[in-house]
C-alpha cells in the first residue's frame, strides 16, 4: 500500500465495532418508528404530535444508520482491497487523524475542501 503507514487493523477493529454497535441499536430505532396511533379518545393532539415527531426522527435516525452501515462496509471493503486511508480523488493518503475521526472517510482534507469551493 503506497504512502500509507498507519496500523490497518486498528481501523478493522473500530469499523468492526460501529458496525457491531449500529446493528444493535436497529431494534431500538425499529421499535421508536412504530406507526403512531390515531385514536382521539385515547391520546391527545399534542401527544400525537409528540409520537408523530419522534416517529418521524426514528425514521431518519434509521436511514442514517443504514447510510452508515453501507459506508463501513465500503471501509471494509478497501481495507481488503488494500485501499483503505488513500484518496479516492487524488490516490494521496488521508491524514490519520481525518480517519480517527470519521473511519469510513474516502476522501483527504484538500480534495474536500475543493469540493466545497465549487
């Protein structure tokens, strides 16, 4: 792997374990996204506009850990592949510090703050 010298398996480890962690919390999340009930004489309307929010975060909090799960996989992937920590725009490695904090990042600061510039 060119340019990359940082322990792989630590990163292996962390991704396994978000993994590990998302996958666990779906019960909670599946549970909280239930459909509200409706009925009037059993709850007020400022309850059932509280479940109907909550519902309705649930349900983002879910597409969002599903988002997540896929990126890990990818991670997974590249570490297999033997690309895990280089650049996907320009092949250079990312900072170790940029993949501390988000594991499953693909691109380096420079080729992101490019991207934002545009």
């Amino acid at each position: 792997m060119s340019g990359i010298d940082f322990d792989l398996e630590h990163f292996r480890r962390r991704l396994l374990l978000l993994r590990r962690e998302l996958t666990e919390n779906a019960a909670i999340g599946k549970a909280a996204a239930a459909v509200v009930e409706l009925d009037q004489s059993r709850v007020g309307r400022l309850s059932r506009m509280d479940a109907l929010q909550g519902q309705a975060m649930s349900s983002e909090f879910e597409h969002r850990r599903k988002q997540h799960l896929v990126s890990i996989e990818h991670a997974l992937e590249r570490l297999e592949e033997g690309s895990y920590g280089l650049c996907a725009s320009c092949g250079e490695p990312i900072a170790i510090a940029r993949l501390d904090f988000e594991p499953t990042i693909t691109i380096c600061i420079d080729c992101a703050s490019a991207q934002e510039d545009t």
